[in-house]
C-alpha cells in the first residue's frame, strides 16, 4: 500500500510532441498539420558570436518527443542545432527522444575508400547516439548499411512508392528505369512498380571533386522514354552526364527524380538548360523560392513522415506502410495541407499557442 496514497499517472505520458529546428520549419509544420496537432514551442537561434542557443518552451518531462531536423544546408549548424536539442530535451526529462532525420548529411562517407580519410556518416550517428537520441527516423539514406553505425533503433522510410507512383499518373509509355549501380537495389523496386525494365549507368567519380564521368549504359533504352533514379541530386553533374549518354544512345524523353534535392552550387541552371523534361524531388530538404523552376516539381513526405510518427508512438508496424496491405501511396500523393481529411486518430492534445521561434525564422 503506498502510504502517500494512489498515484495516477500524468495524462500527457501518453501523448507526443513534435518539435524543430531552423533546417526545414516548414515540413515540421506541414507533418503537424497531417496529424492535426501543433507544433511544440521552443527557441533557437544563434548569438552574434554563432553559438547556438535553445530553450524548451513547453512541459516535456515524460513526453514523448519527435525532432525534425535534416541535417541540409548549413550543413554544420544544423548538425550543431540537432545536437543541442536532442541534449535540452534530455535534461529537461523527456521520455523517448526520437531524431527525426528526413536527409542524413555526410552519408556519402560512409567507408574508408581512400587511405587516412574519415569514416562520417559514422561520426554522425555516434554524436546523434551521445547527444541523448534514443531512436531514428530517416529517408533514404544514400547506403542501407548507415544503419548499423547506430546503436540505437533506426527507422528509415522510402518515397520510393511516392515517386514511382507519380510516374504511374502520367500513364508514360515505352519506358526505362536508369539509375548507377550504388542506387541499383531501390531502382530495382522502382522499375517494378511502374513494371518497367531496368537499365544501370556505369560511372567513375573523378578524384574528390564532385563530379562523375559516365562510361557505360547497361541495357537497352534506345526510342524508349527514361527515368533517371537516384538518391539525391546534388550539384546535378552527374545528372547531365548521364542525361548526355543517354541522348547518345537515342533515347527519347528523360524525367528524373530523387529523394533528395540538394541542388547546391549551379544545379538549377545546369537543370534548366538541359534536355530533362521534368525532375522530381521531396520536401526533406528545404527548396528556396530562386530554385523553384518550372522544371523542378516537389512532393511532400509530410503524410509519409506523419504516418511513421503516429506509427512509432502507438508501437504499430512502420514497414507495413510499403506493404501491398495497406494502399497509403495515392492518398499520400492527394494530401495537401488545406485538406480536412483526417489522417489516423491519434491521442488527443490540448490546445498550443504555436511555435515561439529563433531570430532567423519566425
């Protein structure tokens, strides 16, 4: 008998929370929207002399915390920002903290192919583990194995089904699924979908430049229409160079897309000057309003993210979104943030103020 008399657990163990930094408000925003709750308040900002401060605006001890923070450009401050709060919800007592990664940085550096280079994607996840992260959640890392740098749960979603399933709306004949060898597997899946053959582009990275000479295309894509498949768009280089092998070797029209839309450097214009008709990426990074061409199309991950999330939270299969049982993908696609469908019920939330944010993002 507990002589202090009975203890009813707090109503909020049983809720979460979703929180961000400054990498991408907006796709934290639109995943709130989804599952029709706002967003956490917290501040961060940077001080004049660019260190990083964060404050905990709200009661989390108990909660059960979401962090949407891409590790997207800058690179190193929002690393830093998604250290920093990970840390600030540990010592204010939050009850599971998950890191919610929609693009991992450094991911291409995920093996030592050259003597006394770094390991990074492997310094990475040990400071998201050090940090006080207690679970993952990302999108299409650039190699599966990334995984097993963590030691603590990792889940990682695919737009895989989203993309190809935008493809499949536009009811293209003819076609071929291209892609390198490092993306090969995903691809894979990819051209099955759309039930389309699959054709692997032979490249050779020059040096540490980003930059890709293309060799060989593996597979017949002569008079056929192409989709070029990848992880991630960067500066587009290889992007045109394999978009130029494929106009020599007769193809007709080429589309493009990625999970990932990094865009860097002069990716845009070299994008807009070039024979691909359309390049389709997600929201997980954020695309400014000078790299929004009429070339470039966005899809949000938002219901994708928010359909994990909800997942995660009530202990519910996350792999069983890209099972055959559950036919997610087209709603997924149809969602916009002005809809009031409502998504999967989850535990109901008191009401928020909103968002108090940093002095670089109202």
């Amino acid at each position: 008998m507990n002589p202090f008399g009975p203890r009813d657990m707090p109503a909020h163990v049983d809720r979460f929370d979703i929180y961000t930094g400054n990498a991408n408000p907006e796709l934290a925003r639109s995943i709130a929207r989804y599952l029709k709750m706002d967003l956490g308040r917290a501040e961060v900002f940077e001080f004049a002399n660019e260190n990083i401060f964060v404050k905990i605006l709200d009661n989390v001890r108990d909660r059960d915390v979401f962090l949407v923070q891409p590790t997207c450009s800058p690179v190193s401050k929002s690393i830093m920002e998604l250290m920093i709060m990970i840390d600030a919800f540990k010592r204010a007592s939050a009850g599971r903290i998950t890191a919610v990664v929609p693009y991992y940085a450094y991911g291409r550096s995920d093996k030592k192919d050259q003597p006394r280079v770094p390991i990074t994607a492997r310094l990475v996840a040990d400071m998201i583990t050090v940090a006080g992260a207690d679970r993952l959640l990302t999108m299409d890392l650039h190699q599966g194995q990334i995984q097993g740098f963590f030691n603590i749960p990792v889940d990682e979603l695919t737009a895989v089904h989203m993309l190809s399933n935008y493809f499949r709306k536009l009811e293209l004949t003819n076609l071929v699924v291209v892609t390198d060898l490092g993306f090969a597997k995903r691809a894979r899946a990819f051209a099955e979908l759309l039930d389309a053959p699959l054709a692997i582009v032979e490249k050779r990275r020059v040096g540490n430049l980003d930059r890709a000479e293309v060799m060989n295309v593996i597979g017949e894509v002569r008079g056929r229409r192409a989709i070029i498949v990848d992880d991630e768009f960067d500066t587009a280089g290889t992007l045109m160079e394999i978009t130029r092998a494929l106009q020599r070797e007769g193809v007709e029209e080429i589309y493009a897309c990625a999970t990932h839309g990094i865009l860097s450097a002069d990716a845009v214009d070299r994008i807009a000057g070039s024979a691909v008709r359309e390049v389709l990426v997600t929201d997980t990074v954020a695309l400014p309003p000078h790299k929004r061409i009429p070339k470039i199309h966005t899809l949000s991950v938002a219901p994708l993210i928010g359909e994990a999330i909800r997942r995660i939270h009530l202990g519910e299969s996350v792999g069983a979104l890209f099972s055959s049982e559950l036919n997610l993908v087209e709603e997924m696609l149809l969602w916009d943030d002005a809809d009031d469908r409502s998504p999967p019920e989850i535990p109901a939330e008191p009401e928020r103020v909103g968002v108090t944010r940093g002095e670089r993002c109202p």
